[in-house]
C-alpha cells in the first residue's frame, strides 16, 4: 500500500485515462455503427471499429492538442512569468531550476545524465522534458493526420466522392478545424489555471498558492 501510495497521482491518473478512452470506444463504436446503419451500410465489430481509422482519429486529435498544451506550457514558462501566479517561476530572484547541473555532478542522488553523461547526453536531458512531449505531439500530428484521411474517405465514398491520402487531407479544412477546436480548448485551460491561481487557493494542492499567501505572491 505503501507503494500505491506513493505512486497515487500518477496511478490515478492513468486509471482515470483508461477508464475514458474505454468509454470513448464504447460511445463511438455505437455512434459510428448508427451513422453506418443510417446509410444503409452493414454494422462494424467493437474490434473492428477499435482497429478503425474513425476511432484513432478521435484518440489522435486529443493527444495532439494535449501535448502540444504540455510542451509549449513547459518551454513558456522558461522564458516567461506572471505576476502573481503559482505557475510562474520567481520574478527578479533565482529559481531552483536554473541551477547548472553541471555543478551537481557529485551529488550522489544526481540523475545518472548529470553524473555521468557527456555534454551532448547531459544537453538532452536537461531540455528532455521538452523534447519528449514535442516528439509526441508531433508522432500523434501524424498519427491524426493518417487515421483521419482513412475517417475522411470512408465518408467521402458513402457519399460518392474520393478517397484521399494522409498529405491531401492535412490540406482540408476538416483536419485543421479538428485541430484549432481542440488547441484553443487546451490554452483556455492553461490560461485559467495561471490567471486563476493569482486570486484563488486549493488548500494542500502543489498548484496553488498557499492559502495565506498576498495575491502578488508570484510562485507557490
């Protein structure tokens, strides 16, 4: 239990995703098998449609746009501040997190890349956070970009027209109206949590200030 315990907000996180994309094949293998019957086609397997192009276009998009909200909100808040909020960095003061690692090389709790790894190794992984959500969005781009044209040409022909491959269909106006109506969702929320954070408090939570904090505190 100890060790649930100390894993909790990552397990159940990962539980809570489970649990909604299992919810997400269930409702959309009941959509598309409607608007399949709607036009008088025959009706899919929920392994067929778990396989399907429909289905890893709705799971595609919504990475996409997570993980774009991920990497930008990591590199943003880098270079930028604001005044006030618990997600800042420090205004006109050090933060921890500008510490060169390579000061740390001693440390015998140090990660192994800041102990042992060269320059090039220590480089990576002191920008990695970064790189390996910008690696995902843009493996989940692609992805969204591949199963949608397959979603697209399979409603194209039901209604008597072409099938279209991956590179035409990033040129449509559906690819790009699926994604912009997801990142604008995705930096709304970062801009509530930021500007939020200012004036409001969750006691006990990492993203928040302290409940007695001045609201010009910037930071937690």
């Amino acid at each position: 239990m100890r060790w649930v315990r100390l894993r909790a907000l990552l397990l159940v996180n990962l539980g809570l995703f489970a649990l909604f994309l299992v919810g997400v094949l269930l409702t959309g293998h009941a959509h598309e098998n409607e608007d399949l019957s709607d036009h008088g086609q025959p009706t899919e397997s929920l392994a067929a449609y778990a396989g399907s192009s429909s289905f890893g276009e709705t799971v595609f998009e919504n990475w996409e746009s997570e993980f774009l909200q991920m990497g930008m909100y990591v590199l943003l808040t880098t270079f930028l501040v604001q005044k006030g909020s618990a997600e800042s960095r420090p205004i006109g003061g050090p933060a921890e997190q500008d510490e060169d690692p390579r000061d740390h090389r001693s440390d015998a709790r140090a990660p192994w890349p800041v102990r042992h790894g060269s320059e090039l190794v220590l480089r990576l992984y002191e920008n990695s956070l970064a790189i390996a959500f910008g690696i995902v969005f843009f493996l989940s781009f692609w992805l969204h970009a591949v199963t949608g044209a397959g979603a697209y040409s399979q409603d194209q022909q039901l209604h008597g027209g072409q099938a279209v491959t991956a590179w035409q269909y990033v040129r449509t106006s559906q690819f790009w109206f699926e994604s912009f109506q997801n990142w604008q969702s995705e930096f709304l929320a970062v801009a509530a949590i930021i500007g939020g954070s200012v004036y409001l408090r969750q006691r006990s939570s990492s993203q928040s200030k302290p409940v007695h904090a001045p609201n010009d505190q910037t930071g937690d």
